[in-house]
C-alpha cells in the first residue's frame, strides 16, 4: 500500500513539475516575441513626442520613422480655432506626413460666479467635421458612412484610403460619439511608397494609445499592459478636468 502511494505521489510531483516547465518555457517565449516586436517598432517608428499637446491629452502616437515633428502649425490646411482639442502634424519632407486631429471630453470647470461664459466654436460630430476638411483639402467626394472597420492589435479604426492618383491619403478614425477620445490619424504619401510605408503605419496604429494606456506608454511602460480594473473593451479612463 505504502509502495503504492508513493508511485501515485510520484506520479503527481512529475505532472506538477512538468505543468511548471510548460508555464515557465510559455512565458519566456513570451517575452522573447515582446522584444522582438518592441524592437521592431523601434526600428519602424520615432518615440512619441513628449512635450506638447499631444502628451497633455494622454494621447499616445508614435509617427513613422523618418518623420520629425510636431510642426510649429497644422500643416494640412487652416483649422477654426477651438474646432479640436488638439491638431499634430509630423512630416518627412517629399515623402510623407502625418496630420492627428482629436477632441477629448473633459468634466469643465464651473464657471465663477458673475463671469459669462466664453464664446466657443460651433462643433458638429467629431467624425463628419473630419470629413468635411479633407473633403474641402482634396477636393473628393467622401461620407463617413464610406468608413470600414479596421481592428489593429487592440485598437479599432474606421478606415478609408483616398487614391490621389499620384499619391494615398489613409485615414483612421479612433473612438465614438460616447467615447472620451475622439482622434483621427491622416496619412498621406506617394503612390509608389505605398509598399514600403503601409507597414510601418500598421506598427504606428497598434503602438497608439490613449488615456491611463497612453499615460503609462509616456512613462516608459508597455501600452498594453492593463492594469487591474481595466480590460482591453473597456472606454479610456476619464481625462483630468479643464
């Protein structure tokens, strides 16, 4: 009977043993497959600014290598002061650009007692306001019912490719109507470096991030690394108050 125990008991510490080996060979595996695609979109893409507007926000984009920026202005056309929370463009000269628009829903501050409220810019919804300056940039006919849902690691997008002719203009739409950020990402570049760009802007739509995400991302962690309470379907943290 003793014998007999002590072959089952065997038997257990093997199960148990080999139960460790699989789970510590799966997480260094792991491991091994983060660096090797975090050094890929280190060598695809420049580090994220962090000074600005866009790292205010909590609003985590990493542009394509090669591209500096944020430019001084808005380089894609003039925007009505006040229209969007935040307007980023990052160029490489005759190449290619990136041009970032985005509201944020903040809890305002009340107003002091006796002080009028300041006159703000008329905004329609975030999406067909979008729409409505690259149709007036590019002279095209463009709905955001044309928009196809395109998921990127565990971002979604509406996406929609504009064929110039001579060159592409990609553009993502991030978050909804209900959402605390609303951001587009406008890609543009020509035709012929459509093969050697599309990747590296793939890679810059899986690193973005917003919110308590983006938040950790500036501070040097991993962007997909969710804390406890917060799962990839679930909205972005609130942001701070104006």
């Amino acid at each position: 009977m003793k014998r007999l125990a002590m072959v089952v008991l065997g038997a257990g510490f093997v199960v148990v043993l080999g139960c460790g080996t699989q789970n510590y060979e799966y997480r260094l595996e792991d491991t091994i497959n983060q660096r090797k695609y975090q050094k890929r979109l280190d060598d695809n893409l420049t580090d994220a600014p962090t000074k600005g507007k866009l790292e205010e926000l909590q609003i985590y984009v990493r542009p394509p290598r090669n591209m500096t920026g944020p430019t001084q202005t808005f380089q894609m056309t003039v925007v009505e002061p006040g229209k969007f929370d935040v307007e980023s463009s990052f160029i490489e000269q005759d190449k290619q650009s990136l041009h970032i628009l985005g509201r944020v829903k903040r809890p305002k501050t009340p107003a002091k007692k006796g002080t009028a409220p300041a006159e703000s810019t008329p905004r329609g919804d975030f999406n067909t306001d979008v729409v409505e300056l690259v149709k007036n940039v590019y002279g095209v006919e463009l709905n955001v019912a044309d928009f196809k849902e395109e998921k990127k690691q565990n971002n979604t997008f509406k996406y929609k490719l504009i064929d110039l002719n001579a060159k592409n203009v990609q553009i993502y739409l991030y978050g909804t109507k209900t959402s605390p950020y609303e951001v587009a990402l406008i890609f543009e570049y020509p035709k012929a470096e459509h093969n050697a760009l599309n990747s590296r802007i793939g890679l810059c739509l899986e690193s973005f991030a917003v919110g308590e995400k983006a938040r950790r991302a500036f501070a040097g962690g991993e962007a997909d690394e969710e804390p406890a309470g917060e799962g990839p379907g679930e909205e972005p943290s609130t942001p701070a108050p104006l």
